[in-house]
C-alpha cells in the first residue's frame, strides 16, 4: 500500500486486518500522520513488538499501541505500583513523584525528584507498568525545588485533559488532511520567504507544491517595531490554506509569531519537538505576565496560547512522519538549544523525490550540553541554511579559547571586587555558561560566590532537567552516575522575586539574567543598576541584533537611553567594563558554516542562505558556490523577502 495514496479508512482497515484475534484490538484510529492501536491485551503487543515494527515498516506510519479504557486500572493502582517501585530504590522514601497525570489516550505522565526512581521506570519499569496496569507510561524528572512548579509540562497535561474532545476533533481532522488525495497531476516545489531574508529576526519560509503549503518557523524580529512580524499580508487567507507549520527551535525570532498566525486563524497542525513546546510556552506566558503586569496591550491571549498545545504534534528526532499528501518530514539535531531541530522535507513529485533541508540555527561543533548536527542524508536537493556568522569578516571562535577568556573576565572582575552581569538568551546560552562556570568552579579554577540566574533563565533550566533524553550523551551519563546536571547545582541561586537592590548589594557575584539583548527583563535592570561602577563588568555571550541595547552597547556606545520595569525612561552613563564573547555563541563561526557544507553528505545541488545581515548572507552564498561548484552545487543565493524560486528546475 503506497502511504501517501491511502486513505484513512484503508489506513485503519489495513492495519485491523494485519493482526489476530487474541490482539484483541478494539478500535484502530489515524490521528494526525500517527496510527494509534487499541487493545485488551497489551501482553501481546509487548511480546511481539517486532510485528508492529514490520507493519509500520511496510505501511510508512508510526504506529503507537494503547491499553483500551475500559481494562485500564485506576490512578490508585499505578499510585500503588509507583510506591512499590519507590520502595526498590529507596526504601527510606515513601513517596519520589511530585504527580501523575491520566491522559484520555491511555497514557500516564510521571514527574519524578528521585534520579533513582526515573532511571528504573525509564530502563525497567515502563514494560511492568504497562502490563500491570494498561497504562502506558511517559517519565519526566524534576528538580526537587520545583516540587511547586507549575511547569510548562504540566501545563500542557492540564490543557489536554480539559481539552480532550477539541483534541480529538483537531486530530481527526489533521488526518483527513495529511491522507487527502493529490488531486494535481503538475509537479513543482517552490519556496517563499516572509521573513529572515538578508535579516536575522522573524524567520518564516512557505514551501509549496501544488497540493500543500508547509511554513517553516513562524518568528519575530526582537530588535524592531515596524518590521517586527513575518509578511503574512502579502498572503491573504495565509492561515486558512496552510497544511503544515514546523518550528525549529523556540527562540522568539524562529516562534514569537505563532500566537499572531493562531489569532489570525490557523488551525492546522503545528509540528516541533516536545521541548520546543514547552520552551515556547513558557515564552508565550512570560509575555503574557509582563504585559499584564505594565499594562501594555499584548497581541494575544492565554486563549491562543492554550490552541497551541492542542495543535501542537511533538515529534522526536529521526522520526518520519506524513505531514501532507505530498510531504514528509524528519527532524534531526540541531545543536543550538535545547528540542532544536534541522527539517527534512521530502516532497514526492511524480516518481521523483525533492528533498529540502532547513537548518534553522544550528551548532556544527563541541557543544557542552546537547548533541552536534549531523551531516550524513540519503539525498539532498535544497539546502536552506543560517547565516548569523557567515560574513569575511567573522573571525573564527574557537570554544575552549572563548571559554578561558569568559573565565578570566570573571575571575579578574571577582578579585576587584566588581560583579560580573551576562546578559542571556533565557534558552539556549544561559545553560552552556552555567555549565562552564559549574566545572570551573568545581575543579577550583573559580572562587566560589554567590551566582544568580533570574528571569526566565531559572525556568528555562528546569525544563532541561525534563528532557534529559535530548542533552548529550555525555550528560546522560553522567546523570546516571551521579544523579546530577551541572546547570542545576546549589552553585546557582534562583533570584526570582527577590528585590533587584539586595541581590546587587551584598559583595562580589555573578548574575545571569535574560534577556540576552538587554531588550527588557531583569538583565536591562541589573544593568542600570550595575553601570555606573568602573569594578563591575558586562560581558555579552549571544548574538546582538541590530535595533537593540545590547548591539548598541557592543558596537562601542557608552550611553544609552532604557526604559525600566515601571514605564520610565533613564538616561545610563556606562562606566563598567564591557566585553563581547563570540566563542560561546550556539551559531556556527564562518569555518563551521563552510566545514558543515563541504562535509554535507550528499552534496547539495542549490543552496538558499537566509538568517543573516545583508552583507554576511550574501558572501556566505557567493563563497559557498565558489568553493562547491565543482562537487555539484549547481547555484547559491541569498534570497530577499517575498522572493520565491522553484527549486525542481535544475
């Protein structure tokens, strides 16, 4: 059976057919490009896994088997179960869950302080709670602090539970559509750029063919008013005929224009790795709370932000799934942050494949806390790639150099008595800083002081510590080991509600605090509290992006107008010390960007260098079709926005 001509029907017929009577299945369901299995006797399906593996195999769909509801246990027998499991591995403990979560789909959410406890449900567990109980079992672990939390996580579990019937709908209906016949006999694939053409921000990028519209990233520009949103008026009814929107990655300029796109009324899927939700709704409700709290106008609600969790289908990396009738799509490390993602999409044009692969902002090199990008595809036509640091002039950074230079800024800073403010990108470089000054300190190369993580930064880690299966190998070793993760160590102090005036007046610290640009937060408070002192220090680590304070202040400027928390504006006279750190960027220098290139496997006919300033995005593109001509890049661009170019024409 060919995947992207069946049906739904045949799709769930097929698959009721494949197995036997003491499968016990009671009902076969396609939600979204997932076929989802019910069964009485989840024994069987554990005892032949490699069955189900060959039918997903043969039919292309990923195939996921729940317990019936009416045979699942009740929440006091996996409380039961949880307990006794709890008594295994620490029997001095009664209780090592914060909480269980019962979805309507059979499945069970379990957040767990104990790293004992998560490993043995994780490794062993999982199959005995399953057969027990029919519940399927998904295990988060939490930092013990955040007992009383409400994590993004937990948000989503609630929404979903509330929210049950609309899921179900929007899941019905997004298979319909994903399994809907291509009607068109024409055979293109063009792609179109709203946004992040010759610009870093608002990052947005339409691909089509003649049967789907598929948007790649959906962000904002930070550093700007006027141009701050993606073109989506030169598309109208944009919303209403999109298939598909992916999100690589949740930095505002790649999902800050998500709620825009939802109140403007997208009701498609919205496809993204699981901690890229997360991370994206703990954003959304930060602007939500700050807005509230100033009084300023936000352009969306809570209720567009409840919409996203509904529509939002999380997938994991190296999975493939249909996204529509002509479309498939994989997701694979980025490197960048925590849940980002590259994007492979392959488009079935005729008996030909076009495969388009996006790499939003990636890191190709040694990155402490997550994995590095992969360069090997089975085939590769269209390579749309980032450009943040592909200008001549970018020197190379390296990583160890540029993290010996942070340590002696700070170590020098501390014994003159000064504090240390790094500005951060709440996600992303806030969680490698941390894990360099853990192991600096730990290994003594550090005084130990006071070091406070404010803003969104403390939240953004605790979300880490959820997806311990999307950080490095390393790092889940180590976590096995010791039970630890180096970002959430007693070395750090959560400064959350605390007055900014006592954190700053006690002796020398270490404050990292978003956000990164100085744009607003806690950061642009710290900074005007910290300026006028030639012993403090202010030391960039992220990307600037032009429009914002921190750029102003990078590029040489020693006063600067802000406007604080409470609506007034400040003239601040910058007398502290002022350095810019490159080498600790989550962006590829300009050799990573060229090396990732020449290393790319196979090698790329066409090439589109978006995500850059005009001048950077331009060399990069002249430079890569001069260097890669001859191994058979037939062209390479740097698009403008609005600009559109057919890519299945050689």
């Amino acid at each position: 059976m060919e995947a992207l001509t069946a049906t739904v029907p045949e799709i769930e017929r097929r698959v009721l057919d494949h197995f036997p009577p003491e499968a016990e299945i009671t009902k076969v369901i396609v939600e979204g490009a997932i076929v989802k299995v019910f069964s009485k006797n989840m024994k069987y399906f554990v005892e032949n896994r490699s069955e189900v593996a060959a039918l997903a195999k043969s039919i292309r769909k990923k195939i996921v088997v729940r317990c019936e509801q009416s045979v699942l246990k009740k929440p006091e027998e996996v409380e039961r179960y949880l307990k006794a499991a709890t008594a295994k591995v620490d029997p001095q403990r009664e209780k090592l869950f914060k909480a269980i979560y019962m979805l309507p789909d059979s499945t069970v959410v379990i957040l767990t302080w104990s790293p004992k406890l998560y490993s043995y449900l994780a490794e062993n567990g999982r199959q005995e709670l399953l057969i027990e109980t029919g519940w399927f079992p998904e295990v988060y672990y939490i930092l013990p602090r955040a007992k009383k939390a409400l994590l993004p996580l937990e948000y989503s579990c609630k929404v979903l539970m509330s929210a049950y019937s609309d899921r179900s709908s929007f899941l019905s209906n997004a298979a319909t559509l994903v399994h809907r016949p291509v009607l068109s006999d024409n055979r293109w694939i063009t792609t179109t750029f709203l946004g992040g053409a010759r610009e870093v921000g608002r990052s947005c990028i339409l691909v089509q063919t003649p049967s789907s519209t598929i948007m790649l990233d959906c962000g904002i520009n930070v550093g700007s008013y006027r141009e701050k949103f993606p073109l989506f008026s030169r598309l109208p009814f944009l919303a209403e005929y999109l298939d598909a929107v992916i999100i690589s990655h949740a930095h505002l300029d790649h999902c800050g224009g998500l709620p825009l796109l939802i109140k403007y009324g997208y009701r498609g899927p919205i496809y993204c790795t699981q901690p890229t939700r997360d991370l994206m709704l703990l954003l959304f409700k930060d602007y939500l709370s700050v807005c509230k709290r100033e009084g300023a106008p936000a352009f969306f609600s809570e209720r567009e932000v409840d919409s996203i969790v509904i529509q939002t289908i999380p997938v994991d990396y190296n999975t493939t799934l249909d996204i529509a009738p002509d479309v498939k799509m994989t997701l694979y490390p980025a490197g960048h942050i925590l849940g980002s993602a590259m994007v492979l999409l392959t488009a079935e044009l005729g008996k030909e494949k076009h495969n388009l692969l996006y790499t939003g902002d990636f890191k190709f090199g040694k990155v402490r806390l997550l994995s590095s990008s992969p360069t090997h595809f089975k085939k590769i036509e269209t390579l749309i790639m980032e450009s943040t640091y592909g200008g001549r002039r970018d020197a190379r950074r390296d990583q160890a150099t540029a993290e010996q230079q942070l340590l002696s800024i700070v170590d020098k800073t501390l014994k003159d008595g000064g504090k240390v403010l790094i500005p951060v990108l709440s996600v992303g470089r806030a969680q490698e800083v941390m894990s360099i000054l853990h192991k600096a300190i730990s290994q003594g190369e550090l005084s130990r002081v006071p070091i406070y993580i404010d803003g969104l930064t403390y939240q953004a880690s605790l979300i880490y510590a959820n997806y311990i299966n999307f950080l490095s190998s390393s790092v889940r070793k180590s976590f096995k080991e010791t039970g630890e993760l180096p970002i959430l160590s007693d070395y750090f102090e959560p400064a959350l509600g605390r007055d900014k005036l006592d954190v700053v007046g006690g002796g020398p610290c270490i404050l990292l605090a978003s956000s990164g640009m100085l744009t607003g937060g806690p950061s642009l408070l710290y900074f005007s509290l910290l300026s006028d002192d030639p012993r403090n220090t202010l030391v960039f680590v992220s990307y600037q992006v032009a429009g914002t304070i921190g750029r102003a202040i990078r590029d040489g400027s020693r006063s600067v107008r802000i406007r604080l928390p409470d609506g007034t504006e400040k003239l601040v006279d910058i007398k502290m010390r002022v350095y810019s750190i490159d080498g600790l960027s989550g962006h590829c220098d300009r050799l990573q960007l060229l090396s990732y290139v020449g290393g790319l496997r196979p090698t790329p006919q066409q090439i589109l260098v978006v995500h850059g300033e005009a001048q950077k995005a331009m060399e990069l593109s002249r430079d890569l079709w001069h260097l890669m001509r001859a191994k058979g890049v037939i062209w390479a661009t740097a698009p403008y926005n609005l600009e559109t170019y057919r890519l299945d024409r050689r």
